[in-house]
C-alpha cells in the first residue's frame, strides 16, 4: 500500500567539525520518502524551485516514488544552512530562505486522496492539517513535529494532535510539550493529547513507543562508532517507520510499530554515516535486514545457544 | 556460590523534594549486598561504628549475608547527607564524615579468600585493590567506580583495572575516563584499559554492556513513573550483576552478563520506589521474576501472537 508523504524538501549546505557541503539534497520530506521508499511505494508532496537538480526528479521514479504531488514554483528552492558542534550532539542553523516554500500550500491529486497511510512529515501544522483536510479517512496517520511548532503555533499543533494516530517527537521536545522531566510520564501524557501511539526519539539512546495501558517498548540505538552527517536522522526515522506499516501491515497493533520503530532505528543509523542521502542512495534491502538482525541480537535479553 | 562483596556501610541523611529522612542504612556496600542476597550467598567486608543499629546485623544474618568480615569499630559510623534537584536527576553533597571509614582497612577472614565471586563496590580503588590482594584468583571480579576516584586516583584506578573482570561505570565516567563523548567508542576504550567486560549504566536510558570484538547488549531501563530516592540504585545494579553471577553461573559467558545486568536493572528499578533498603527488604523473588518477564517483553523486537 502507497504511504503519502509531505515535508519540506530543501537544499542544505551542512558543516561537521570535519566536513562542509552545500547543495545537498535535504528537507524532512526528502528523507522521510527515500526511508519510507524502501518498504513501499510513496507518493511525494512538496514544493521546489528552478534551482532543484532534474537528476533528483529521475532518481524518484526510480525508487517508485510518485512526484505527481510535487510542484514546482518560479524561485528558488527552500535552502537551510546548519552547522554541528564538535561532538555532532548540537546544532546551530547559520542561515534559512523560505524562497518557493514560504507560499507552499499542499494541493493532493485526486489519486492521493485515497491514501490509507499518511506521513505528515516536519513542517508547519497547519500546512499539515491542510493535507488532512483534503484526505478522505485514511487508515494511519504518523506525524512528525519540532520544537518550534511547539513554541510558536501551539494551538495549531494541538488541534492537529487529535487526527493523529502516531506522533513521533524527541525526548526534549516531549518535556518541553509536556513539562514533565520524567519521559514516561511524558509519553504517557502526550497520548491523552489526541495520538493514540508516540514515539519519543532519544538519539544515541535509541526510542520509547508508547501505546494504550501498559503498552511500552523501548529500544536502544544501533551502536555506531563514526557518525558523519546528523541531518535527517529523525526524518528518516519517521520515513521507515510509516513506510514499513504502509508496506506491511493492514491493520496496525501495537507489536506492527515495535518493528516499524526498529526499521525506522536502522534507516536512521545508515542515514547518518554519510552526508545528505548518500548512504540511503545505494542501501539496500539485505543490507537492512541484516542489521535489523544483528540489532535485535544486540537487544534480546536471552540468547538460546 | 557466595560472593564477597566489599564497599562503605553509611548512615544516610537524604532529602528529595518531597521528603527528608535521616539516619538511614546507606552506603555502596549496603545496597549491593542486599541485592545480591537475591540470587547468591554474601559475604559482606566493611566497618561500622557504635551507633549502628543491632538490628540491621540480625536483618543481614536472616538473608544468609555473612557479617564475619564486617569490623566494629569504636566511634561514629560513616555519615552522607546529600540532597537532590527538583528532578531527582541531580544531586549535591551536603555533608560527609568519614568516622570509622577513615582508616578503614579491609581484611578477609580466611572462609573469604577462596572467593570465586567478588564485588569491589564503590570505594577508594586502592582499597579495592588491597581486597584483591588478600585473595586466591577469583574467577570473576566485578568492580564499581565513580567520577572522584577518575579524577583524584587515577593511577590506582588504572592499577586496579587490570585485575577486573567487568567494570560499571556511569555515562558521564565513561566519557570522562577517555574524553569520548561517543558511548560506543567510550566502551570499547575502556576494555583496552583491562576490564573483559564493561557495563555503562545510563540511569533513565538503560545501560550498555560492551564484550570481546562486537558483543554488545544495550537494554532501556524498566519504565518507572514514580521515583522516590535514587540513592543507591547503581550500587543495587552492581550487586543484582554480580550476585546473579555469583548464584548462578559457573563460567561466565556473554549471554550471562546480558542476564545479570537485566536482574540488575531490576533490582535498581525496585531500589528507587522508595528511601534507603525499604523497597529492597520486602522485595520477593516472585516480584523479581514477573518484573524481569515484563521487562522483556517491553523490550522484544518480535512478540509472536
């Protein structure tokens, strides 16, 4: 089944304390389609400018993703410009142009409507609700956020929370939502907001998915040693995480987003071993499936010899 | 088997919060051998002064902890207050008196020195290291640390590393002990320094245990709403490790230490629902069991139906 996905999508110039690189292909739909493509097809909304290289367009279709719901605006493309402090664990943004996104309203193609699972990837939430709105009762929707919605259009993104099925936040983000210091209770708290699962994200420390009651899985990080480029890692999270329940699963429980969490968890350590796409470039299928083994080896509390 | 566990016996002054109490049974080795009494016989090396409770003797003799190797000694018994942050997640120390500690000597009587189990549970590595040098090559010895010994001792500390078979440290020991700020490279650091094993614990996220080449296990901590006094919780995390080992297992492999560390995980979770040994000392191993059980099950990548 096609998993519907809207984001920015954006072109970065990222620097490491070892690296710089501009012109990257970037923005929180870019990664999320490109993780959620390697589980099912996806169809794309977003919006570039003239900037945007035609070579991107082709390596879509490819992957099976559909673009029908792209467009493509006189202007520039949205570009971000971040720069990571020494230890890759914070970030400062040097320089955003909205360019052609500050006027992005998604418009659906008729065929998109239908979609049965949705991607509501990091953008504005009312530019979010928007795609909502135009949708016809889709089975599962997954929606991403950042802590600037959270401090700047609250009201927008509460309202959003309660056609939610799956929010996904970092645990900073699920303190600041919440004001409680104690994830658990944060998570537990977030649900009563409107989503009926949440997934907070913890980096190195791996991920939290909460569910109804007791419903809780907790799984580390894929431990890597060399991480090069950050940028993405979340969406790409997201990205595997809703393209697996759209690729896999018919009606979600609660033992379909455990793994969908897991996948989403080894998208995101392949993301980050090298700059913009790159490495989800040329990932492929085995190569995921065997880190998801050697990851769930890494996490059984008892190995049968 | 029995396990010699050896550590400081403190009386405590905590204040959290919500609530402040005094004169409470405090101290690494307080905490780490009630935890191990679950799984194996203790033998408990340490010093008290006149004012230690009576009662607390008979409480240790009735969970087969062996007190022949705990010295009284005239004048006060080691005291602690600290006080932690509105979160619990900090703490300061108000005040110290090292009384009786302070020419604390530890000497094995000679059941002890055929230990094949030992816990040097937090305190002075040269201590640590004059138990070890009373005994017969133990087979597996356990060590705790913290970050006053990386910083005031470290040449002893790197003398004792060489005799340890696992070492437990906190993520900020970790990092500080080979300015990584990466886990996965901090672990593996560490091991060079001679522990076979290394177990970082990471309070909130769980804990990480590194082996030989690429075994690894990384497990979240048992969700927990509510936390009274975290004082303890890594010294009852030592003791679950090394008693489990000690009750359990003739040669230690690495699917065992996976085991230890969820028993000691549990154990701590239990430890911080309440002040001082309380939670500890009505603790059943029924309880034990089911929370291990649940705990798994919250951390399965696949549950079959």
């Amino acid at each position: 089944m096609s998993v519907l996905v809207v984001g920015s999508i954006a072109l970065d110039t990222v620097k490491t304390p070892v690296e710089e690189h501009s012109d990257l292909i970037g923005g929180s739909a870019s990664y999320a389609a490109l993780s959620a493509s390697f589980f099912s097809p996806v169809r794309l909304v977003g919006v570039v400018g003239e900037d945007f290289p035609e070579s991107e367009f082709e390596f879509w279709k490819e992957r099976k993703i559909d673009i029908d719901g792209l467009q493509r605006a006189n202007g520039k493309t949205f570009r971000w410009s971040g720069e990571y402090s020494w230890d890759l664990n914070t970030r400062q943004t040097r320089s955003i142009a909205l360019n052609v996104f500050k006027h992005f309203e998604p418009v659906l193609p008729k065929a998109y409507r239908q979609s049965d699972f949705v991607l509501l990837a990091n953008i504005a939430p009312s530019l979010q609700a928007h795609v909502l709105d135009q949708m016809e009762r889709p089975r599962f929707v997954v929606a991403d956020t950042m802590d600037l919605w959270i401090e700047t259009t609250r009201s927008d993104l509460d309202a959003l929370l309660r056609r939610v099925d799956l929010l996904i936040l970092n645990e900073s983000e699920a303190r600041e939502m919440t004001k409680e210091t104690s994830l658990i209770k944060a998570g537990r708290r977030i649900r009563k907001f409107g989503p009926r699962y949440v997934a907070i994200k913890k980096g190195e420390h791996g991920a939290l998915l909460f569910g109804e009651g007791d419903q809780f899985f907790s799984c580390g990080a894929y431990p890597l040693e060399d991480i090069h480029d950050p940028t993405g890692a979340g969406d790409t999270f997201a990205g595997g995480m809703a393209g697996y329940l759209a690729g896999t699963v018919k009606k979600v429980h609660f033992n379909d987003l455990r793994k969908a969490m897991i996948y989403g968890s080894v998208l995101a350590s392949f993301c980050v071993e090298a700059f913009s796409l790159a490495r989800l470039r040329d990932l492929t299928m085995d190569e995921i499936a065997k880190r998801y083994e050697t990851f769930k080896l890494m996490s059984q509390f008892e190995i049968i010899d």
